[in-house]
C-alpha cells in the first residue's frame, strides 16, 4: 500500500521532464496539446546526451496517437525519413532456415466462439492445404514488399523511422503550444526534507528547475525514479537472458521492404529496420555466449551493406520498476522498465503510459489510490508484453547452449496457462487492455512449431462444401487487395518522400 503521507498535497501545476528522446518529447507534446494552459511544462536536456537514431519501429496503436495529437500522416512521415510496416519477419527462430511472418493485420474471419485459426486448423485435417498467411492482407503484402493506403480491405500497419528525427519533431509541436525546453544537464536532484519527493532539479550552471510533478525519462539509469527515490527494480533476465545489444547505421543498398527483420543467430538476434535513406541495425545478444567485440564484428559482417558510423555497445537489463509512479514521480520509457527490442514495444508502452497519466492526471493533488491503479496496469501492460517475448525465446528447437536453455526453463505461470490452454484445445485469447491479439499468439506459436490441440466442435461442424466455401471468400479479395499494390519505394515515392535536407540533417547529427 502506499503511505498517503508521503503524498505531496498541493496542486499539480508545474510539471517538470527530466530527460528528451522520444519519451520525453512524446510526453512533452501529449501533455502540452491536451492541457496547454493549464499546466508550466518544463523539459530538461542536453545536447550531448542526444538520442541516438539507429531507426524506431512501432506498432498500430501509434497510429490512434497521433490522430489524438492531430499530427498529419504526411508531414510526420516527410520530417522522420518514414516507411512502412505491415508486420515482422522472424527468421532462424525455430530453427536455421525458417521464416514467417507476425502481421498487423486480421487474419481471416471468424466467429463469436471460435477465431478463424480453428477453421484454418479444421481445414488442414480434411486435407484442404493452405498457410495461415494466406488469408491475411498484411502478410501477403509482406511477401511482395507491397504497400498501398487504397484497398479494400485496407491494411493495418505502422511506422518506421528516425528516432532523432521524430524526437525533433515532436519537440517542435510541444513548444508550439507552450512547452519551455532548457538546455543543460542535471547535476542535482533536490528532495522535499518532509517526505523525500523530489522538490527541484539542479543543473549543472547553477539553475534550479521546481515542479509539482516531475517525469523522469533520464533512460536506464533513472535519476529520478531510482537513483532519488531507491524505487527498486524486478529483473527478468531469467526469462529473457539478452543484456546487450549493439547498434549501427548502414547504407541503403535495397528499397524498404514493408516489415521489420528479425533475424535469430546462435545467443540472440538481429534487428534490421529500412528507413528511406538509411538502415538501422543491431544484433541483439546473451553476453554469456558472446563477447563485446564478437558481437560488433558479427554485426558488421552480417549487415549486408556499409557502415555509416562506428557501432555503438548498448547494455540493458530486462525488467521493470517495481512502481512505475512513486511520489510525485512518473517514470517513463526505459526509466520505467525494458523488456528488449523484439515486437517493437518500447514506444507503444511510453504512449500508454503517456495516455494513463492524461487520464488520470493529479490536478488536485497526488492521490495514493489513483497512483495504485497507474501502478497496477503499467505492472500489468509490462507482463502481458514480457510473457509475448518469452515466448519466442521458449519455444524453439535451436540446439545451440542459450537456445537449449531457453527451450527447457520453467517460464511464468501466466505464461504457462497460455501455452497449455494452446496445446489442449488450439485457444488463444487478448484480455481487455492487452497489446497482442490472437492472431499475434496464434501467428508465433504456429511460427514457430508449437503445436496446437483440436479446432473448436464448431469448425467441425462446418461441412466440406462450406468450409471451402468460406476459405476461397477470404482469400479472394485480401489477394486481390494485395495485387492492387504498388512497391513500397513507389508508395513512398508519391506519398511522403523526405527532402533531401532531412537526409543531411541525419548525417550531421549522426
């Protein structure tokens, strides 16, 4: 329970972020938009702790944002160097050679009581062969790196982009409706003697930053959260046994193909995300099984193009902090917790934090049992994406020492459930509030060979005639939609091509 004595009483007026990079800025503008004068919004930064752009990718719910945001498609995708993603692509996972696809997008049609896989699934039994993607827009637009806005039906996708970029252009419409930036470095967190809230920040030139409510977003080392308030972190790394990644830009040597790449080697995997210009590359890595400078030369050897920088080392622990909010204290992004890399959930995690704190926003004082409930779904959000990722790493059948490892640990018991709720009747489900759906389960556990128990009686029910009846009805027009689309490069082409000033002011920035 927490102490509603350690509780600042007084009004929220004065809101202070510590730290930029996307989760300040992408709080910094949420917050400005949606309260503009109602609150003093204060960002801390400094240039020389820059956000480092090796590419972001997202996922839909982005898509929602920046509507709430009124952010223009079209000028966010110019300013960021943007491209498309319609799913992701996972190969090596179950074994070296395999690859499928995690699409955005429905899969097939089904009904009240039983999703369209037990259908599929059905069908596989009676001997009518076909693969679970076929039915799926998104995964066929994948596999002829087609992307189009002009179907029917039309595509669920998301984004691509510079992380710099997009952290320049969020600040751009935060200061447009009122947000104060201060360039500087904290020095100094200043705590009320009463109950140890954070009361100021201290610069390194002498400036003293008050606020009500300060969010940290200061990255791993949460100088606020942690570093002040002693939070306390829980480690997943029994779970997720990568604590290291290492980053490169390359050339662009092939147009972008709509979808992320992950790409599993022998102690980890390799992400490899297509922007306009460039690439972001990053190999992703379990340090018991691989060294600092074996992962940065294998990165290098295996990007395919050239380099336009130096790699850079990125050490990280997966886990979360035990409270997300404490005191007069909201930590953000990796301030708040990391689970890695795979499924893109970083940014998507800070937007529903971001949301959560609009929503029940403390104008009348920080109330414990609002706190409570902020608390509770972060913990929640953070799990339900932590038992996803686990998942990848579990079910396997790679022979190599981390892979074996993976494949025979005892993995959560919300975990458990799932995969045994899988194995004895083929069910998937999404609990309200939960970011993955069932065609997200169903398209990684079929991925990657876990099989499932018996389709639903309904399917069952469903005769032959019919059964091909509604299959050909699904794969008819998500065929024809995807056929209908132009290359990704030529979609961008006409839609939203960055200026050749936004390429250069990546490099100079790089």
């Amino acid at each position: 329970m927490l102490d509603t004595q350690s509780t600042p009483s007084g009004r929220i007026r004065k809101v202070v972020i510590a730290g930029g990079g996307t989760a300040g800025w992408l709080a910094g503008c949420a917050l400005a938009h949606q309260f503009r004068d109602q609150l003093q919004i204060t960002l801390v930064e400094s240039e020389q702790i820059g956000t480092v752009g090796v590419g972001e990718s997202t996922v839909p719910p982005i898509r929602t944002f920046h509507r709430f945001l009124q952010i223009d498609e079209q000028e966010f995708l110019r300013a960021v160097a943007g491209t498309f993603k319609l799913s992701i692509s996972f190969e090596n996972w179950r074994l070296p050679g395999d690859r499928f696809f995690h699409p955005f997008g429905t899969i097939g049609h089904g009904t009240w009581a039983a999703p369209f896989h037990h259908f599929w699934l059905d069908s596989l039994r009676r001997g009518m062969p076909s693969d679970l993607g076929d039915f799926c827009l998104e995964s066929i637009a994948s596999r002829g790196d087609r992307f189009s806005l002009h179907t029917q039906p039309q595509a669920s996708y998301a984004y691509h982009f510079d992380a710099g970029l997009y952290a320049r252009f969020l600040r751009g419409r935060a200061e447009a409706h009122g947000l104060r930036r201060i360039e500087g470095r904290i020095a100094q967190v200043r705590q009320h003697a009463h109950d140890g809230s954070v009361q100021a920040l201290v610069l390194d030139d002498g400036q003293v930053i008050e606020g009500d409510l300060f969010i940290d977003c200061t990255g791993f080392r949460g100088l606020l959260i942690e570093q002040a308030l002693g939070t306390g972190y829980e480690d997943w790394h029994e779970w997720l046994p990568c604590d290291r990644a290492v980053a490169v830009q390359t050339e662009a040597v092939a147009p972008p193909v709509p979808y992320t790449r992950a790409i599993a080697h022998e102690a980890g995997w390799r992400w490899h995300i297509a922007l306009q210009h460039r690439v972001g590359c990053g190999l992703v890595y379990d340090s018991r099984h691989l060294s600092d400078d074996e992962a940065a030369a294998k990165l290098l050897r295996d990007a395919g193009a050239p380099p336009l920088r130096d790699p850079w080392k990125v050490p990280f622990r997966s886990g979360r902090r035990l409270k997300a909010w404490n005191r007069n204290v909201v930590s953000l992004g990796l301030a708040s917790g990391f689970i890695e890399p795979l499924e893109s959930t970083s940014i998507h995690l800070t937007i529903s934090a971001v949301v959560r704190l609009i929503q029940l926003f403390p104008f009348d004082g920080i109330s414990a049992s609002l706190v409570q409930l902020y608390n509770d779904v972060s913990r929640q959000e953070m799990e339900h994406v932590r038992d996803f990722i686990i998942l990848h790493y579990h079910a396997t059948q790679r022979s190599e020492p981390m892979w074996k490892a993976c494949r025979e640990m005892r993995v959560p018991e919300s975990l458990q459930h799932r995969l045994q709720a899988w194995r004895e009747r083929a069910h998937a489900w999404q609990d309200p509030g939960e970011l993955f759906r069932v065609e997200s389960w169903t398209s990684v556990l079929l991925g990657q060979g876990i099989a499932p128990g018996p389709a639903h009686p309904l399917a069952r029910a469903v005769s032959d005639v019919d059964l091909r009846t509604l299959l050909k009805g699904i794969q008819r027009p998500v065929q024809q939609a995807a056929a209908q689309m132009p290359a990704q490069a030529e979609f961008i082409a006409q839609y939203c091509r960055s200026g050749v000033d936004v390429w250069r002011s990546t490099e100079a920035s790089a």
